[in-house]
C-alpha cells in the first residue's frame, strides 16, 4: 500500500537517494551544469519549510518524491517529481500530485508550472496527460557554434544558380522571362547554353534567396524533367535541391545541422542519394560518396566554395561555384535585363 507524507529535514538521506537516482536517469541537457546535493539541499529544505515536500512509500520503503516552490502570484513551481522504476505505472505520481495540488491551493496557488527535458519524452507525454500545456522554451546553443554561425551569415557569401537537363536553349529563356518576374524584382538573369547536356540559370534575386532558387529550380523541372539548384549558404555549406518533372526527389546539405537542430530522421535525409543522383545525372556513385559528404562544421569539410566546384564537377555541371555577376563573363551567355 502507498502512503504519501510530507517530508521532513531529517529525511535527507531518503531525499539524496532519490534525487540521485532521478539524475543519473535523466542528466541534465547540454549547456546546464548539474547541481550538487548540497545545492538541491538547500532548495529542497526551503519547499519543505515554505512550500511542499512530499515523500511517496509502500511496504519497501521510500519509493518516490515531489516537491514544489511556495507560490508567487498564484503560481507554484513543481521542480521535481520521481518514482522509482519498481513502483511506476501504479498510480504513484498522480497520487504525488494530487496531494501536492491540495497542498498548494492550501498555500494559495492557482497554477502549477514545471519544467522538462525535451529529450524525455516518457515524461512529455506524462506531463501532457496530466494537462500541463507548452507556454515558452528555453533554448540552448554552445557560443563557439553560435559565433561562428553569426559570423558566417555577415560575412559569407550566399550564391547559386539553376541547371535544367535539357539542349532547349529557347524554350529555358521563355521560362525564364515568364516565371521569374513572379518572384520578385531581381537585376537581371544570365543564360548559359547548354553544355554536357545541361543549361545552366544565373539569376541575381534567386543567387542570393535559396529558397527562391529552390522554386525557380523546381518550375524549370516541372516543363523540361531533370533540374537541380545548387549553390553556397552563408560562405560555409553547400546545398543542393534535384527535381524531377517538378517533384523534388533529393535534398542535400553539407552540414545539416548548420541552420539549427534538426530530429534524426532530418539529418539523414539531407545526405546525397548516390543511386538517384547516378540514375538522373550519370554521376558514379562511388565518387558521390566519396565527394558529396556531409559533417558536423564546416571545418570538417573542404571549403564551401572548393566543394561546390567538386560536386559541379561530378555532376557534370558548369561555373556552379560562380555567382550571378561573374556567369556574365561566361562565353556565349544570354543576359536577360529588368
């Protein structure tokens, strides 16, 4: 049978245990360094004088706690909740909360607030069905990363340009002067005839706006199959988007991570595809593995423009690592004015 109590100072030592167990389970995210017993101590024998403390126990022994701040304004902070793995799914920690609930209205409070781990999502979807909802995130970023993404979006070039498969040098310039002024207002775009069976598209708004690349790409797959955007970001990645016939098929950035965290399943995702790469483009798959990789920073790879020229190269691709002023001084190139 459960007996749930207030906890009283000389529980320490029942308190330590438990607390202890709870940080070994789950530690705290990068960027927090973890508390130290004397710490958490000190703030657990403030709750149990001012707020509330409680201890959960069968015929075993201590098998859980729970503790929350005294209210400020209506709202109680709980700042921690445990039960031990031999007692879970029995009701314990609702029981811990209802009696902490009553305690706290008790002493005022109106709401309860908590804080969690993102990564625990065991807990999550506890805390979401006992009807705690989402109301801000504290987010997290090492300074070095952080200094060098800043750096970089300042200082680093961003570039690209579109290469559609296709020796239709007429019909690329109609798509052109008909889909690009929908876009936005951009200086000019240059032309390239075709090369290696590829036409290469410099456009000056959508070089430096990759998701309007991405867009330009995708229309130019859509009327003639095969189309790829590719280009530098912030002087430091490399990104490319393939289409075919107006779907995208492959996305690949060299540092998926660069923009921000992404979930697993995301950072795979933007690896290279040496089988379809192969099968639209006629690239070796073993050279795509070889040269198309991905990594953790920038440092980890040759430099963003060094590599795009590589991968231009495999692909089979033209003046990939030229931005929209310099494909104006490419041979034979139709300059297409606003």
């Amino acid at each position: 049978m459960t007996k749930i109590r207030r906890a009283i100072e000389a529980d320490e030592p029942i308190l330590r245990e438990l607390w202890e167990e709870f940080e070994a389970e789950v530690p705290e995210p990068p960027g927090f360094t973890p508390e130290t017993w004397d710490e958490a101590w000190r703030d657990i024998r403030r709750h149990i004088g001012e707020g509330v403390a409680l201890v959960a126990e069968d015929d075993e022994g201590p098998i859980g706690h729970a503790w929350a701040a005294a209210p400020v304004h209506g709202r109680a902070h709980l700042t921690d909740v445990y039960v031990r793995p031999r007692a879970r799914r029995s009701g314990v920690a609702r029981a811990l909360l209802r009696e902490l609930a009553v305690a706290l209205r008790g002493l005022g409070a109106e709401w309860m607030s908590l804080d969690v781990v993102s990564s625990n999502a065991p807990a999550l979807a506890a805390w979401n069905r006992f009807g705690f909802v989402e109301v801000q995130k504290v987010m997290v970023a090492e300074l070095a990363a952080l200094e060098q993404r800043l750096g970089s979006s300042v200082d680093g070039a961003t570039f690209g340009s579109a290469h559609v498969q296709t020796d239709d040098l007429g019909g690329v310039e109609r798509a052109v002067r008909t889909f690009v002024p929908r876009l936005g207002r951009s200086a000019g775009t240059a032309v390239v005839p075709p090369k290696n069976g590829w036409i290469g598209v410099y456009d000056e708004l959508c070089g430096r706006e990759p998701e309007l690349l991405r867009r330009l790409a995708r229309e130019l797959s859509d009327r003639f199959g095969v189309a790829i955007a590719i280009g530098v970001e912030a002087g430091q990645v490399v990104r490319y988007v393939l289409f075919d016939r107006g779907r995208m098929v492959d996305e690949y950035l060299s540092v998926p991570e660069f923009h921000g965290p992404l979930p697993p399943g995301d950072v795979i995702a933007l690896g290279a595809n040496p089988t379809l790469l192969s099968r639209l483009t006629g690239a070796d798959p073993a050279r795509v593995r070889a040269v198309v990789r991905t990594a953790t920073s920038p440092a980890d790879l040759p430099p963003a423009e060094e590599l795009v020229a590589q991968i231009g190269e495999l692909l089979v691709l033209s003046g990939v690592e030229l931005a929209y002023e310099e494909a104006l001084g490419l041979p034979d190139v139709l300059r297409i004015e606003r």
